[in-house]
C-alpha cells in the first residue's frame, strides 16, 4: 500500500461500519476518562501484525512512501505540527503537542503562518526542538535530492528565526493546504543531528533519535521493527515496554497468526477470508470497519509505454471491465458494492466530480470502435494487434496477497474477452514502491493511494511537472507519468485556492480531464479494518491519516 501525500485526502474512513465499538473513554466525561486512565497497567510487551516492511525509513525519501513505514515508525517518532482528530463525523486538524496553540495565519498581502514551538519539547536526545528544525526539513524537501513528493514546500519562500522556539514561514505562492507541511507523512527532521549528512542515508534503516513517543529499538530486515519508549517525550510516556511490528505480507498468515495468539493486533488489507471473518464474528476481539476509507484502489497504467501509451487504447480497456462487479465481488460482505468514479478518496465526500468515470461501464461495442479507429485489428486468437504488436502488457501488483491476485485474475478474464491480454508480474512491495514504479518500469499495476493529509489534492499524482525521471532522480509521485496540460492548471489550483468551493470546482474540472483521457482506472475504496485482541487496553482509534498505532502511548495490556 503506497501513500499519499495529500489532503484530506489523508487516510481517514468515516462512514465507519462499526462491527464492534472499541473500548475508551469518553472525552467528554472527565470520570471515564480517568477510569480508563487508571485501567491502563503499566509493562508488558504487545507484538502486532505488519503486513509490509517498509523499503527504508527516510520519510521524505523516494524510498519512503510505505504506509507501513508510516504507520509503525514515522507517526510515533517524528514530531508534527499538527494531528488529526475526530470531531464528530468529521477529521480536522488540531495543534500536536509540538506547538503552543494554534499557529497565526495571514493571507494578505502575503501568506504568512507563524508557530510557536513549546518550551518543553525536545529530541530524545534532549537537545531543543527548534526554529532550526523547521528550516532544515523545508530546505531538505523543497531543494533535496530523491524527494518523494515536495507539494506544498515548494511554495514556501522563506522560513525565518525571529528566536529559536519561533517559526515564520512566508509562501511565494498560496497553499491552500498549509497545515500538511511540517506534518503529515513527513513531520519535522533534527537539524543538529542530520545537517551536512546523508539524510538518505543515515535514515535508511532507522535511525535513533525521535521527537515522538517513541523509539526505533531495533528493525530487522525480513523479520521485524521494534518501539521502545522515549523516556524525554515532554508529553505522555508509552505505558508499554515495548511494540514490536513482525512482517507477517501474506495477510491470510496473518490472520493466523492473530487466531493462535502469536500478534495481537493486525490491520489486514480485507481479503476475503477477512472479510467473511469479520462478517461472521471474532470473539475476544474488538473489530473497527471504516467503509468511507482515504484509500483509493486503482489499475495504474504507464502513459508512456505501449500500449496505454495511446489514449484510445486506455478509453477501451476502461470499457472492457465490469467494475462494480469487481467490488462486489471482492466486498459485498462488507456491503461495499460499487466501484470508485474519481481517484478522490471516499473521505473526501463530494470533492470535485465523484462520478467523473461512471460513464465508463462494460461496453464491448465501444471497446471494438475505439480499437479499430485507432488502427487495431483482432487477431486469430482475439488479441487486438496493430503494426507487429500486440495488446498485451505485464500487469504488477504487490505479491502474496490473495485478494489483490483475485482481482487479477477478473481483470485478465474480463480484459480478454474484450481482445487485451495481460499477464500476471507481481513484485515484492520495496521493489515494487521502491524502484519499477518510480523509474517507470511497468505497464499496469495494481495499488492504493493512502491520503496522508486532509487537504485534497491529486497534482502530486497525475501534475506533469510531478513525473519522476533520470534527470530528478525519479522524484515524484506521478508513476504513471500523465502528461495532461489543460488539466495541469486545475490540478495546481487545488493546492493554491482557500475557498472551498473554488477548490472542488477546479477538481471537477480536472476529473472530467482525467477522466477523458482515461489516464488510470479507479477501482475500489479499500475499506479499513482494525482488529485488536481485548487484551490491548486503553483508547483505541482507528485514525483514517496517522494510522491505527499513532496513539499507542496510551495503550497497555491487561
């Protein structure tokens, strides 16, 4: 699962079906609150299911775009400016405990946000988080090599000192989504530790400094990634005496694993078998089901290489799948039945066009017309051919996942009806994330984008000045190098206007652009789901951005 750095369009799944209310407090009731304060014992170790291990731990990185990676070490070490809570069916921005407030905010005649750093924090080292920090993480991000995506630093002009727990940040351009820079997917980097080093590489297998909660023990490749507490954090110390991650990619294993006790807590991707478990019951375990999910499961296709290299060829293999029938048969026990029309994720509601692509349904008719007239012809075995070639193409997805090469094996059913072949080339998640996407070393891939901000923006993904080459150092997250110029200025306004509504009009017109040239192909919501043994204590929230695990401080074992 990839991330994405863009608003709301961070992680978060509302619409929850909640199979199971977790066990917490109540924010409201000062007496739960405490009662489930006292209920948290201290010690104990708690061993967790991770689906995948993350490529390398340099979150600003090419290499660091692993939700996984994000979710057990990048949300519990780095500090941010700003976290994500819930305030009653909505996710907002609220100050982390970094800040002293809320930041100041002025717009004219240009924008300036100023923070105020609290006087209590500190890096596990106890050195001072500063102004200095803020400085080095928006220069590293908007002038560094092998940046994985430099949205909204890329508008700063200026960051300034006025004293060391002062942070002045003036834009050259508006961003309408400001609170995702020094937070997000990135958070705040240690100067004093990292400055006239290889972030990349001092940051490639961890690295032993936090701003968080917590710290990095231990990570063995292959096997696992270890947390221990950061006994200088200025705000709640971790309970636990430690969390361990264990690398568990084939999500039936672990489940498993989860069954006979050996983790407990997984956050499966819903296979099937997950999803008839959950539909069916799990005893001793609190279950958490969020079908309006920040992420967004699409068939991925590479613009720039034969045969989606042609738009009419990608408008007819668009024709060719019964989408929704995709869905249902992956989720209807979860009661999700209908494909995704747009690669906004379904947290962001209504943002921009939510149906751009509902005109695009199983039409072999249109998949015959639009072939032809671009100068195909049908083979003796049904494969469409033109000039020696034919439309075929590698289709790549993150291996041993059962559920992803289900979907694999409708898709190629129902692509060969229509005359396309396509054949199975799936890849571990570090090469594949790591280096063939980026480097553009596929055809068709399937994945899901994972919103790691809540300010919605898709020009990361699809902004042509976003493709990643030779030349910046396949920096940048438009894998599947979309090169729409009309669209270019829509895609751009949804990271610079404030207003609203200016912002989802300027989406809905770049949707329908999108949508048009048949660019990729949304395919479903990948629902969110939670488990956890009743063992785990405390309050437990399944956030759609920072994760499932990016309050563990406050969690214990009973």
């Amino acid at each position: 699962m990839r991330r994405q750095r863009r608003g709301v369009k961070l992680l978060a799944l509302v619409l929850g079906l909640s199979l199971v209310a977790a066990a917490c407090g109540d924010d409201d009731d000062e007496g739960a609150a405490d009662e489930t304060e006292e209920a948290v014992p201290q010690g104990g170790d708690l061993v967790l299911g991770a689906e995948q291990e993350p490529e390398c731990a340099d979150w600003m990185g090419s290499c660091g775009g692993s939700s996984w990676g994000f979710w057990t070490m990048g949300a519990n070490t780095m500090p941010r400016a700003f976290d994500i809570v819930q305030e009653g069916d909505q996710w907002v921005y609220t100050p982390s405990p970094l800040l002293e407030g809320e930041p100041e905010l002025v717009t004219e005649p240009e924008m300036v946000t100023t923070y105020h750093i609290s006087e209590d924090a500190v890096w596990s080292d106890e050195t001072p988080i500063t102004c200095a920090d803020f400085v080095y993480t928006w220069d590293q991000v908007a002038n560094g090599e092998e940046i994985y995506d430099r949205t909204g630093f890329r508008n700063i002009g200026s960051v300034d000192c006025p004293d060391s727990k002062t942070v002045v940040v003036t834009y050259a351009e508006p961003y309408a989504g400001w609170k995702s820079n020094f937070g997000g997917q990135y958070g705040i980097f240690p100067a004093h530790i990292l400055e006239g080093q290889d972030r990349n590489a001092a940051m490639a297998d961890g690295y032993d400094w936090s701003g968080g909660p917590w710290l990095i023990d231990e990570w063995t490749r292959g096997e696992q990634i270890v947390l221990v507490p950061n006994e200088n954090y200025w705000g709640t110390v971790p309970s636990l005496d430690s969390v361990t991650f264990r690398f568990i990619t084939d999500s039936a294993a672990e489940f498993e694993a989860f069954s006979g006790g050996e983790v407990l807590g997984i956050f499966p991707q819903p296979q099937l078998e997950t999803v008839d478990a959950v539909s069916s019951g799990i005893d001793g375990a609190t279950v958490d089901v969020q079908a309006q999910s920040p992420s967004i499961e699409a068939l991925w296709l590479n613009n720039a290489a034969p045969p989606f290299d042609s738009r009419a060829v990608r408008q007819a293999f668009a024709y060719a799948l019964d989408r929704d029938a995709i869905v249902e048969r992956l989720f209807g026990g979860l009661d999700v039945t209908e494909a995704m029309q747009s690669f906004n994720a379904p947290l962001l509601g209504d943002f921009g066009d939510p149906e751009a692509f509902a005109g695009y349904v199983q039409d072999l008719d249109m998949v015959d017309q639009l072939m032809e007239g671009d100068g195909w012809t049908k083979g003796a075995d049904g494969i469409w051919e033109k000039d020696g070639q034919r439309a075929s193409a590698s289709f790549k997805t993150t291996a041993g996942n059962a559920r992803r090469e289900l979907t694999q094996d409708i898709v190629i059913e129902q692509a060969a009806e229509a005359g396309f072949e396509l054949s199975v080339d799936n890849e571990e998640a570090g090469d594949l994330f790591g280096t063939q996407l980026p480097e553009g070393s596929f055809q068709m891939a399937l994945y899901a984008q994972v919103l790691t901000s809540l300010d919605p923006s898709v020009c990361a993904l699809f902004c042509s000045e976003n493709i990643p080459s030779e030349a910046n150092q396949f920096a940048g997250q438009n894998w599947t190098r979309t090169n729409i110029p009309e669209a270019d200025p829509s895609l751009a306004e949804t990271d610079s206007n404030p207003v609203e509504d200016e912002r989802s009009d300027a989406m809905a017109d770049a949707d329908a652009l999108l949508a048009e040239d048949a660019t990729s192909i949304p395919l479903d919501p990948l629902p969110n789901i939670l488990i956890l043994s009743d063992q785990v204590v405390g309050e437990v929230i399944n956030n759609p951005v920072l994760g499932p695990f990016f309050n563990m401080e406050g969690w214990g074992l009973s």
